[in-house]
C-alpha cells in the first residue's frame, strides 16, 4: 500500500488529486495512536488503501478542507466523501466494506463494545499529559490516574474470562484501544501495568496479531519522534526517514 | 407503556424488579438532557418501555448495580442487559428494534451524523435541509434537540437569533409528533432549575401530584 513510509506533506505543498477508483485514502500520521486505529482496520479487513503523510507541525493549507479540525485520520474515497474522528473512520470502514466484520453483528455485543471504549476514553489525554510534562516529578499523579484507567480494564477482562476485549478472537476494540498500550514502553510507562495482570497477557497476545505486528514502530523510532516532537520540530512527524 | 410522571427513587427505596418480557426499561430523570435523547428514540420508534426516575441528589443504593457510577440514562432490558451512555443506548436502540431506522442505512451518511453529533457544539454548518439529516427528521436531529429545547428555559434563546435557517430548524422540530409528545411545559421547567439550585431533593419531583 503506497504511501504509508512516504515524507509528510506541509505548508506550501500541492493538494492531492482526487482518490482513484477503487482505493480509499487515509490521510495520516506515521507515529500518530489516532491513525493507528484507522491503518489497523484497513489493514485487518485487507481494504485497499493510499496514505498521504500530514506534517501535523506544519500543515499545509488545504488539509484544512479536508478536516475543518485539521487532525489526522481523514479517510477520502473517489466519490470525494470525507470521513473524520478516528473512531467513526474504524466504524465506517467496517459497514461499508465486506469481509471480516471487526465489530459484532449483535446489537448488545456491538454496545458491550463501545462501553469498554468508552470507559478507555480518559487514557489518550492522560498520556498526552504525561508526555507535555515539564518536570518529571509531576508525574506520579499521573502514573497512579492511568494506573486507575488500566484497572477499570483489567477488571473488564476479568469479568469476560476471555483473552481480547470483545471475546476470544481479536475485534475492533481491541484495535482501538491498542495505540496507547503499543506506546507505554517508548513512555518509560511499563510499571502502569505492574498490577494489571490479564492486560499485560493481552499486550502481548496484541504483539503476535499479523495486523497489529505489520503496523507496529519500534520503541527507538516512537522515543525520535516524541524528543522531536516535544521540540515542536517540524521534522518530528518525518523522523527516521 | 408507563408514563414519565412517576416519582424519582431516592435512597432507601426498594430495587424494582427484573424488566417483564416484551418491555425495556429506562432509568431516567424527567428533566436530564441525556436521558431525553433516548426517551425520543424510544418514543420515535414506538418501542414498548417503562421508566424508573432516578433522584440524581440522592441517589439509590441499588442503583449503583445499574451503573457504577449512578448515572443516567441505562436502558435495562428483560435479559438483565445494561446499555448506558445516551448516545450508546440510542444506537442500540435503532439497532436492536424493527420499524422506522432513525440512523440512515448508507454507511457515509451514518458516519456524518456521527461526526455531527461530535462536532455539535463547535460547527453550526449543515446543508440547506430542514433537517439535519436531509428532508425527514431521523438519528442526529433527535441527538440535538434536548439542548435546543432549554435554550428558552436557560434564558438564551437570543443564541439562535442570528442563525435563522436553525430557528427554522427548531421550528420544524416543534412540529414532530415525538418532539411534541415529549415536551416539557417551560413553567415546569424553571420550577425544577429554581429547586435544583436551591439544592432541593424534591427538584426532580416539581409538577408530580
């Protein structure tokens, strides 16, 4: 699939033409959790894909059309549709597209599903706090608030009995909530899982998914990008490139 | 089906019992935005339900087994299902009962709607339909509506004095059968806001005999 280790696109660059048939685009960002989500079900459900790279540092004029907000992910197709908020884009590809449906057909299990989502929700601001810390004595508030987060999903899957959040088999909110956890060792962030055995089980079973592996950076390239990234560098969203 | 004039439960009173076959309860509080949205729905898709007002100040201890933490609203169905978030239970709603789909069935409008209700409060740009989702009133009309019911009731109803396509819209809302059946007398209203802020435990029951 073109695009997904291509140079970020920024202020001053040519809009892209519209998505060829056939294709749908996303446009991204390389080290981007939000993205992530977006880049794991097109892949998972093996939808045929473009990514343009946003230098979210540095964006460029037009991206603003395709997002007012100007956030990444953005999914395009060639009727020129636009489709944004990384969780709507997971639950759009999903409908529209055939093959292995990622969530249930079942109305309950399908609102069990986004209950668990729901009860992730505080996890990304929590880490985006962590990482705009200042002073690195600040963060034990922090640490215990996600280690609170991480019990709430530990005892979902104590409650479950099952290995993935939606039952035996990998579904979409596993793919979900994944970025985040992907992200705690580049974070120094691994002890938040110290008492949370059954999530750390899961982890790792997350690691041995094909999807989930073909998607995966390296803790090396997620510590570049956030030092640079802290910087306000406009050459974070492109490093290692 | 039961009406919504039932006194709120309140620390003390006894759980109800499970929720009879061919029914679906919702845990409710006469004047909760929230819990409005799915009272819509439930009113909009002619689905048969029952509801148990909840005292929000002083809350039952039963009800924490509904939700952990005693929010509004929970949809209980007659298998010992839970479903809470308001926007969830109106999703599950749609999904779960036959008849009228209020979310549209092409899978970008669905999307649409989503990132509308994400971006309610930030974006006022919408087409030039009646309603938010084309010409009938369906998902994400019902999503808004609670908000823009109380702008007359808070005092801010000039806020859509410079926008006259979403009084137009407000204007139309008005006209629904399910907006209207569900519509609570503004008098009510301030009653309730006056004793609510008064902290009085007996706000939720203002208007009850």
């Amino acid at each position: 699939m073109s695009g997904v280790s291509a140079r970020s696109l920024a202020k001053g660059s040519a809009p892209p033409g519209p998505v060829p048939e056939g294709l749908i685009r996303v446009y991204s960002m390389r080290f981007c959790p939000f993205a992530e989500r977006t880049l794991l079900v097109l892949k998972a459900k093996g939808i045929r894909h473009e990514v343009i790279n946003i230098n979210l540092k540095n964006k460029p004029e037009w991206f603003f059309k395709k997002n007012p907000l100007g956030l990444v992910p953005v999914l395009e197709n060639s009727k020129g549709q636009l489709i944004y908020e990384s969780a709507i884009t997971c639950e759009y590809l999903d409908e529209a597209y055939s093959g292995k449906k990622l969530l249930p057909e079942d109305p309950y299990e399908k609102a069990c599903q986004k209950m668990i989502f729901e009860l992730f929700s505080k996890v990304p601001s929590l880490v985006t706090s962590f990482l705009r810390r200042q002073n690195k004595e600040d963060c034990s508030g922090l640490k215990e608030e996600l280690h609170r987060e991480f019990s709430k999903l530990e005892e979902v899957l104590t409650n479950k009995k099952t290995a993935f959040f939606g039952g035996n088999s990998l579904s979409m909110i596993d793919y979900l909530i994944w970025p985040w956890l992907e992200r705690l060792e580049a974070l120094e962030l691994n002890e938040c899982v110290d008492h949370t055995p059954k999530l750390k089980l899961w982890m790792a079973a997350m690691r041995k998914d094909p999807t989930v592996s073909a998607v995966l950076i390296d803790v090396k390239a997620h510590k570049g990008f956030i030092d640079l990234y802290l910087q306000n560098s406009p050459e974070a969203c492109d490093y290692g490139l | 089906m039961s009406g919504d004039a039932t006194k709120a439960l309140g620390k003390g009173s006894s759980a109800p019992g499970p929720v009879p076959e061919g029914l679906i309860r919702i845990y409710s509080m006469r004047f909760c935005p929230y819990s409005h949205r799915t009272r819509l729905v439930l009113k909009a898709k002619g689905i048969r339900h029952e509801i148990v007002n909840i005292n929000l100040r002083n809350k039952p201890e039963w009800y924490y087994t509904k939700h952990p933490l005693g929010q509004i609203p929970v949809l209980e169905t007659s298998q010992c299902q839970l479903i809470y978030e308001s926007v969830i239970a109106c999703e599950y709603l749609d999904d779960a009962y036959p008849g009228r789909k209020l979310f549209p069935c092409d899978p970008y409008e669905r999307a649409r709607q989503k990132m509308l209700s994400e971006l309610f409060c930030k974006i006022l740009d919408y087409q030039n339909t009646t309603f938010f989702g084309g010409d009938c009133i369906s998902m994400i009309d019902y999503l808004l509506w609670p908000w823009f019911e109380r702008l007359d009731v808070y005092g801010i109803a000039d806020c859509v004095s410079h926008t006259p396509a979403l009084r137009l819209w407000i204007a139309s809302m008005k006209q629904d059968p399910t907006v209207c059946a569900l519509l609570t007398d503004k008098s009510i209203f301030q009653g309730y806001l006056s004793l609510y802020f008064q902290n009085n435990p007996n706000a939720f029951d203002f208007g009850l005999c």
